[in-house]
C-alpha cells in the first residue's frame, strides 16, 4: 500500500475521506487505528529544544497525535482551515461565542438556538457586557436591520432546535460579511456531510460531537471548525482556555468517524419514513421536518442542504397532558431522554415558548421531539400505535 498522494486525497469523496483521514498507518507500525495518547509532560533533550520551541509537541493541552488527527480529519471533512476540539458540545459554542465577542459588543442569536446557548448569552456574556439580542430565524437578509456599529457575531442554527424553522444562512452571512460580523453556526443537526458550513458563508461551524460523531451515546465531545479569516483567532482563544477533549473520547470519535456517513444516511432514510407515517395519522397535527414538502422551510433545505438527519419533531392534535404522559410512559422501544444521535430513538416532549421572547411558540397541540434510531420501522411504528391507542383511550376516561 503506497501513502496517499495529496492530490488523490482532495480528489476523495466523503465516504473515502471519513475512512483515511486522520490516519496515517506508517507512523502507526501498519496498525490501522492510531492509540489513544494520553498524556500531560513532554520532555526534551536539550535546554536548547525546550527553549526552542520548534518541538512538535509541547504539552498536552497543545495538542496531542490523537487530537491533531480528529482536529485534521474534521478540517477536510468540513472544508475548514482549522478545528478545535473542546470536551462538550456547548463548550464548543462558549469557545465560539469568546472567540467573536468582547466587552461592549452586540451579538444577534436566533431565537430557536439550543437552550443552553441562551443561557450563556444571558448570564455569563451579559455579566461580561455583551449584549445579546434573538432574532426570528426566519429573518434572513432583513437580519441588516437589526445590526448596530457594535453587532460582532451572528449565531445561527438550521433547522432551529426543537422548532425546526430553517434559516437562510447564505442570505445571513453576506449580510454578516458586509457588516465585518462573524457568522457563528451551529450545525449539529446535518454536520459539515449535509451542510458544508464555510462553502456557505460560515465563519465558525460548531458541532456537538456527542450526537452523530459518537452515534452511539457514550461520550461527550464539540468541536468548532473556522474559515481562513478566523483559524487564528479560535486557535489562541482556544489555546487561551485550554478547554480541551480527553483521549478516551477522541479515539471513540475517531471511531465513529469511520462510519458516520453510513450512519447519517440510515438516520436520514429512517427519519424521513417515520415522519411520513406521522404526518399521514389522525393523532398528529403537524410534522416538523424540514426535508418534507410541507415544511415552511423545505425550499431553503432542498437549496442548501445535502441531506436531512434523524432529529424531527410532530404537533399533536390537543389532548390532556394525561394523555400525552400515557402515550409517552408505556412506549417500550422509544426511550425518554435529551440527546441524540445514537442508535437508539429517542423522544422528548417539550414547550418553547417558555423561553423565547423574538417569537410566539404556539404550535396548537403538545410537541414531541423524535430521535430516529436503528431499529426496525416495523417495530417502532407498531410502539408507537399502542402508544396511540393508550392516548385514545386517556383522552375518553
Ligand atoms: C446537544 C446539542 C448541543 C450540545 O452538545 P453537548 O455535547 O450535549 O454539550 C449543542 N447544540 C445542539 C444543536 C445540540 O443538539
């Protein structure tokens, strides 16, 4: 086997980078996976290369061969100049958000962002005198409005968690560009696979690692890709916090790596026919998925999208909340819990408008956020119609 030239290796498709990247199996005695380096202390031979600081490796907070390797993987999978590795998935938008953000700044955040992103934004930046301002995520380039000399970031999210609502994020970022403000996203839902965050305008891409990286559910991990014009900037605030990802979890991201399009692209096949065959039951009132025709969004998606994921939710038709909890509680394959990505489904009831103030949530019926894992359709959908019959009958006693 001859190395891989750099001209083949920007040739590959997706499939083929997710299995070579990372990899380099000359420095690893033939073994296909490279170990888990744990590590703190490096030491050096000479005061001179202490001094020197050309070693490759200094310390283990700047970079180990196990970090470099997922770090450099997720760059050519991402089309980014650099990534960081942080040790969860919110740590990576508070790494994103203290890259962008100083005292006195503006930062625009859309309304339908991942709960835990607010209360950053409301709490720690706040006493740190950034300003946070949501927007409708369904702004678009009117998002020019809403800017001030002082608005430094933009952070966007498609489709927005929970709600779905699909963004514009080209429209978004021209607008951010012109303005000198950086473009944050959070793409956890499609990864860099589905929507090529920097192609489409995006200054720093997030991803919680914890969902479709690890795909099965044990372990924790974020990583924040950034474009030219931002490497440098993420790589000294990162290097600044040290908020760094432990070995365990990136060799078991590396692993993940390996078959995470495989994987996607099951999510994708189960998610699309379990919201079908929501959509077409009397129960459901609406389905909240952006790859179906029907969503609002769906022709933003079909534009910029390469494909959809196994996160959706659905609107019931109102019942009783004694209904809902009686077709929630008896479900035996669907497990309650947050999270997702893994090869488990997953479901969670949930309410927004408890926190959003840019918009009204009024949906018109209990929302239920699904998480398609690998079991059978059969075997879930028939779950789920005893869990039907269970809301049927809780809504006539
Ligand atoms: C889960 C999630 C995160 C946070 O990831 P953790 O690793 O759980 O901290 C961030 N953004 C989105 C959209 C998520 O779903």
């Amino acid at each position: 086997m001859t190395k891989l030239t750099p001209e083949t290796r920007a040739g590959l498709k997706s499939r083929s980078r997710l299995v070579h990247a990372g990899r380099d199996v000359s420095e690893q005695h033939g073994f296909i996976n490279m170990p888990a380096w744990r590590g703190s202390t490096v030491v050096f031979p000479t005061v001179e290369a202490l001094k020197g600081r050309g070693a490759r490796y200094t310390y283990g907070t700047k970079g180990t061969p196990s970090s470099e390797a997922l770090e450099g993987a997720w760059s050519e999978i991402s089309g980014a100049e650099t990534t960081v590795l942080a040790p969860t998935g919110l740590a990576a938008i508070t790494l994103a958000l203290m890259t962008a953000l100083a005292a006195g700044d503006h930062v625009l955040v859309s309304d339908s962002a991942y709960g835990p992103t607010r209360h950053f934004c409301d709490t720690v930046l706040r006493r740190f005198g950034v300003e946070t301002q949501y927007y409708d995520p369904c702004v678009g380039a009117d998002i020019g409005a809403l800017m001030r000399s002082s608005t430094k970031a933009v952070l966007v999210e498609a489709p927005g968690s929970q709600s779905f609502e699909m963004q514009d994020v080209p429209a978004i970022a021209a607008v951010a560009r012109a303005r000198g403000a950086c473009l944050i996203m959070d793409n956890t839902w499609a990864t860099p696979l589905f929507f090529p965050p920097h192609e489409r305008g995006v200054d720093l891409a997030i991803e919680a690692g914890t969902k479709y990286l690890s795909g099965h559910s044990d372990l924790l991990m974020g990583l924040v890709s950034a474009n030219a014009a931002w490497a440098k900037r993420l790589r000294h605030t990162f290097d600044a916090f040290a908020m760094c990802a432990g070995p365990d979890d990136i060799f078991l991201a590396l692993r993940g790596l390996r078959t995470m399009e495989l994987r996607l692209r099951e999510a994708e096949r189960q998610g699309l026919a379990l919201a079908r065959w929501f959509a077409a039951r009397p129960e459901v009132k609406g389905v909240l998925h952006p790859a179906l025709p029907t969503h609002p969004g769906h022709a933003i998606w079909k534009r910029d999208f390469l494909g959809s994921s196994g996160l959706f939710s659905i609107i019931l038709e109102p019942v009783s909340e004694k209904a809902v909890a009686a077709f929630l509680d008896g479900l035996e394959l669907f497990g309650m819990g947050y999270s997702w990505g893994g090869f488990e489904s997953l479901v969670i009831p949930f309410d927004c408008s408890t926190y959003r103030t840019a918009t009204k949530w009024s949906p018109g019926g209990p929302a239920l956020r699904f998480q398609v894992g690998l079991e059978d359709m059969g075997d879930l959908t028939a779950d789920l119609e005893r869990g039907f019959e269970r809301l049927r009958a809780a809504s006539v006693s």
